[in-house]
C-alpha cells in the first residue's frame, strides 16, 4: 500500500471469537484499530479496553464513514455480512471478513462481486489452514518426503452438542442454525483439504441430527474426491465426546496417506511421520498453544498484512472462498440426494 504509517483497521462485532481477532491485531505493528463497533456498549468497551482500542460506536455505518480507516474487520454474524460489505466496498474500505460468508451462495457471490466492483481488497477470515501443523505437512507435501498425498482421513469429536443447553455458553446461537455441522465448522477442513490436496471433483454426504433440540445437523461423513484422484473423509460429530486434553487444539485426529509413508496428527498437535518399512519419526515444528488453534488467527491476520503492504494476492480471496462455499452446498446436496454430487 506504501502508505507510510500505520494501518488502519476498524472492527465490528464482540461476540466469542471477536477477542481472538483483536489481541492477534495488537501483536502486528504494522496495524492500529482505531475503533470497534457492537450491538453491546459493555462487550464493546471491554474489548476497547483490554487491547487500547480508542474509540468505540453503537452504529458501524457512522463509525465507518468516522473513522474513513483502510480496512474493516467483520467478525458479526453471516446474515450481516452482505450488507457491512457493500457498504464498506462502496466506500473504498478494503474488507477481512469472517466465515461462514453468507447464509446462502448466492448471497456469497453477491459479496465477492461487490468487491471486485468497488476495487477493494476482500479476504475471508478463514484461519483453519493457517493452524500450524496444517502449514507444516503443506511442507512436507511440497518436500515429497512421503510421496504424493493419496487420503486424508480426519476424526472428530468435540463433545459440546449433547444435553439440554448444547454450545453453551460459548456458542448457544448454533442451536438455532437450520445448517450447523457442515455450513460452520465443516467448511474449515474442507478449506484446508483443498490447502492440502487441490481442488475438490466430487461429494458425497450422510448428515443427521442427535440431539433434537437443535435445528441442524450435529454429525456426518464426507467424502470428498479431488481432482487429481486424491480422497478425504471427515468423520465428525459435535454430540459425542473424546478423549482429549484439549478437544478444541486441533479438534480431533489426521491420518494423511502417501504413495511413501503417512502422517498423523493427534489430539496435541503432535505430528509424525512413517516411511514404508521404517520407525514412526516425530516430526518437530513451532507450535504454541496461544490464542486459537495454535496462533493461526494471528497467522492469517499477518498474511493479510503482509499481503495489503506489497499488493500480494491473499490465499483465501473471494474467488477461492467461493470454491469451498461451492463444495459445502454440494456436500447438503448430496446429503439430501443420498448420491454423489459433481463440482466439476
């Protein structure tokens, strides 16, 4: 950008992952917030305080038109983001916005287009591939050291879905997404297979509801099959618990077959590797348990630094968040077909 200063951001929202995004911000200099927007004064002014954001409002539109900043951070729910987006574009505010992008596709490609419209930088906050360990065996990949990938097989059980008050208190609005499973937290490793594998030539999909008082779904099995004949299956359900330290560090297990060896990712992110006729090898890399999921919300906040200072295209723009938001709408297709649904 060479803008010769500091970045200017505004956020709007406070809810439960809002103060992840916000301390991630305070560790990048590059970056100042200048002020946050929420429904909730005292949420707002908390936030403000806790991570020396100056200003706060109870209107996002006057705080944009306010504080004229370079970007916006949108951490509000889905059915709000087409609307905070086409205002922002329209307005010359370059756009970080969380996911699940929109209620629907189509509304999805509303907010892309609208960006490409206005000539402002758009990136969807999708920090799953940013977790470490997936950067890691994207490396390992690229090294060739277990052949090329052939399967991804992933286990989850996050166990905050049973009983009569499910995702409470961290989440309780989840009960009443008519999509839950898939359209919030299936569309992360969706994103990240493709990270890892390519893109994405097929669907198929069983989805059901265990625990009656949600709207949605709450387990299910995917099987994706990539365009370069690589598999996926994620096994997941948000009802049963694991056995696990942590369940949401690296929110289950990884099993990655190659045509030399496989990888496998535990439930503390310890990550190994097992060559045909060899020892299973730890492999060591960085990792902290801060923040979310091993730092990856700081991570991908940096990449979108990084990439507004030297003009550099994000990994996740709006085209290539479209792939993946194509690929959860195959995957209730084919749920709702009981058969295969072809993306390309």
């Amino acid at each position: 950008m060479g803008l010769g200063r500091r970045m200017r951001g505004v956020g709007i929202g406070a809810g439960y992952f809002a103060p992840f995004q916000y301390e991630a911000w305070s560790r990048i200099p590059e970056v100042e917030i200048t002020a946050i927007c929420s429904r909730s004064d005292k949420k707002a002014e908390d936030l403000a305080a806790r991570y020396g954001i100056p200003r706060c409002y109870g209107d996002w539109k006057r705080m944009i038109d306010s504080e004229k900043p370079d970007f916006v951070d949108i951490i509000t729910p889905p059915e709000t983001h087409e609307e905070i987006c086409s205002y922002a574009a329209a307005r010359g505010v370059n756009i970080i916005c969380q996911k699940p992008l929109a209620p629907t596709l189509e509304i999805g490609r509303r907010i892309v287009q609208s960006a490409k419209d206005a000539n402002v930088r758009f990136m969807v906050h999708e920090n799953w591939r940013w977790q470490p360990w997936y950067r890691t065996i994207k490396e390992i990949s690229n090294s060739g050291a277990i052949g090329s990938f052939t399967h991804i097989h992933f286990l989850m059980r996050t166990g905050d879905g049973w009983g009569s008050q499910p995702y409470s208190p961290r989440q309780a609005y989840f009960r009443d997404y008519p999509r839950l499973l898939v359209y919030e937290t299936g569309v992360h490793f969706i994103d990240t297979f493709r990270f890892l594998l390519g893109e994405i030539g097929s669907v198929f999909a069983k989805l059901r509801r265990l625990n009656p008082l949600i709207q949605g779904e709450d387990t299910g099995q995917i099987l994706l099959t990539f365009r370069n004949g690589a598999t996926a299956v994620w096994d997941a359900n948000r009802y049963n618990e694991v056995e696990a330290e942590s369940p949401r560090l690296t929110f289950g297990q990884l099993r990655i077959d190659g045509t030399n060896g496989h990888l496998s990712l535990d439930t503390e992110a310890n990550l190994r590797m097992k060559l045909f006729g060899q020892s299973a090898q730890t492999i060591n890399y960085e990792k902290s348990n801060i923040n979310f999921a091993g730092d990856c919300v700081y991570f991908l906040q940096r990449h979108f630094v990084d990439c507004m200072l030297i003009g550099g295209e994000f990994e996740s723009h709006g085209d290539d968040y479209l792939r993946t938001c194509e690929a959860v709408e195959a995957v209730y297709q084919s749920a709702g077909s009981s058969e295969e649904v072809k993306l390309y």
